[in-house]
C-alpha cells in the first residue's frame, strides 16, 4: 500500500510538476492514512490492498480524525489529498471503486491573513539592528526585503544574488509555477541587502561557485525553517511571539499598500497572484480599517452621541 503511494507521489511530481513541499504534505498525509487503512483491514483479516479498503472504512477514517480533535480545515486537506490518490488509483485499474466518491469535504470559512500593524512592522524589522552579530545583517536584509515586496519565504529563499539588483532598488523572484516578477523595493530595504552582500555574505560562503543570496552559517541555502525560526527568535524579542508566521510580513505588504492607496491590481500583480480574487481577501482587513476609523471619528458613529 505504501508503494502505491509513492508511485503516486512520483505522478505529482514527474507528470504534474508538484513542488517538493507540496509532495512532503501529501506524502504526510496519505501515510497516515496508510496506517489507518492498514488496521482496519487486519481487524477484519482483509490482504492489506488499496481494492479492500472501502467507503465505510473512508467515513471511519475521517470521524477519527475529528474525534482527534484535527482542525477542520486539516481534515479538509487530507481528505482532498484521499480524493486525489484514489482517483489516480482507479485510472491505474488499482482499485474498482473510489471510496472517496460522493462524500463531500466539510464547509470552512476562508480565515482572513494574519496582519499586523505598521508600527509592529517597525519594532520587528528594528530587532537585528540591536546585536552586532553578523548573521544580524543578513537577517534585517531578509525582513526588510519580505516586507518592501511582499515575496514568500519559499520565494526568498530561493533567491540568487543575481536576483537582486540594489542598484536599481528592484529584486526578481519567481512564484507559483516558475512565474517570473519584478518588484520594487524601497530604498532602505536595498541598502540593507547591499550591505549584507558587501560585508557579510562572503564571510558565510564556502563554496565561490554558490549562487545563493542567502546563506547560513554552513555557506549552503537558507532553508524555509531557518528562516522561521530566524523570525520567531525577532518575534519574541519584538514582544510579538503569537503575531508573527513566516508570511506575516507577505500578508503586512499587501494590507499596508492597500491601505495606502495601492489599487488591487497593482497589489496582484506584487503578489504574483495568478488570480485578482486571492488577492481580494485583503479588501476585507482595509475595510475594516476604514469601519474602525470611521467608528472612531464620526460624531454619530460614537457611542452616546450628542
């Protein structure tokens, strides 16, 4: 049954292109649900094969995992990756029926991006500026650069120096599905990159032929959890601990612009958001920015107006 599973695993990757991320989650999730289809078969002495576990023992699966208490929007991932293996199974003619057919995924509210507010952006991206270490330049170029373009981590990390044009205060980054974008930057955030290039980064590097921004302390890539865990160390310094995830500046920038004055399309396309209505979600924060200042500065909008 695992190799089943990998096999499909390989299909996203070979023949849909998946990311190595996205083939980590569902290889997560369908071994657990490996585990769960392999006891409910030796339960009732069934040969442990994908054509044996049936839609009754799918329902079971899912009441498990809410009587775990997993949050609903987990269960909905899982069982859409479930859906997904299966139905790759019966185009291989591996199983006979879908056991996944017909039951529908649960109703989740789409959760509204974690912001926060400029001057929290201001004490967080002040924090590597208060230790002399020289990872700490390094570390205020990636907060200044996550901030003044709204990139993803996995899109920051994934920088080459040649990426970044400091110069021209502008870096390149390439999105979902190899999508190129140029971006601006503002110019403190150039000048913090361009001194962690002149005075850091060939102090990490090992390796003359690594094309990296940024690197850590073994000269290699930064990965995604290094970043974070980079971040958390800033977050609880700043006093901001449960605020802050590793796209909580991604989701800062697009706010902020929009409630600058920035027009959605604009905020799209710095997003590299194939779609406007990913992006629309943020109208909901401005527009309860303008119902808070509203509230606050209207006469009659106040409580006991006179």
């Amino acid at each position: 049954m695992k190799a089943d599973i990998d096999n499909f695993l390989n299909y996203l990757v070979v023949e849909k292109g998946f990311s190595g991320n996205t083939r980590e989650a569902y290889h997560n999730d369908l071994s657990q649900l490996a585990d769960f289809a392999e006891k409910c078969l030796t339960n009732r002495n069934a040969q442990h094969l994908w054509d044996n576990f049936n839609r009754q023992d799918m329902l079971s699966y899912l009441l498990d995992l809410k009587e775990r208490k997993y949050a609903i929007t987990t269960v909905v991932r899982k069982l859409a990756a479930a859906k997904s293996f299966f139905s790759f199974q019966v185009d291989e003619n591996k199983v006979r029926q879908n056991p996944t057919e017909n039951i529908e995924s649960p109703k989740v509210g789409k959760p509204l991006p974690g912001a926060i507010s400029v001057s929290q952006v201001k004490l967080l991206l002040e924090q590597p500026t208060k230790t002399s270490a020289p990872e700490a330049k390094r570390d205020r170029a990636m907060l200044e650069l996550l901030y003044a373009s709204g990139m993803r981590v996995s899109e920051l990390i994934n920088l080459d120096i040649e990426d970044l044009d400091c110069n021209e205060a502008q870096v390149r980054c390439f999105g979902k599905g190899r999508k190129e974008r140029i971006v601006p930057i503002y110019p403190q955030a150039a000048r913090a990159a361009g001194e962690y290039i002149n005075e850091i980064r060939h102090r990490l590097v090992r390796d003359e032929s690594e094309k990296a921004l940024f690197l850590n302390r073994r000269g290699e890539r930064l990965t995604r959890q290094g970043l974070w865990q980079i971040l958390k160390e800033y977050a609880r310094q700043a006093g901001l601990s449960d605020m802050v995830t590793p796209h909580t500046l991604r989701h800062s920038f697009a706010t902020h612009m929009l409630n600058g004055g920035a027009d959605l399309r604009s905020v799209q396309e710095l997003l590299g958001h194939a779609n406007i209505s990913t992006t629309q979600i943020y109208t909901h924060l401005t527009s309860e920015h303008i119902r808070k200042a509203y509230d606050s500065a209207h006469p009659r909008a106040k409580s006991n107006p006179r």
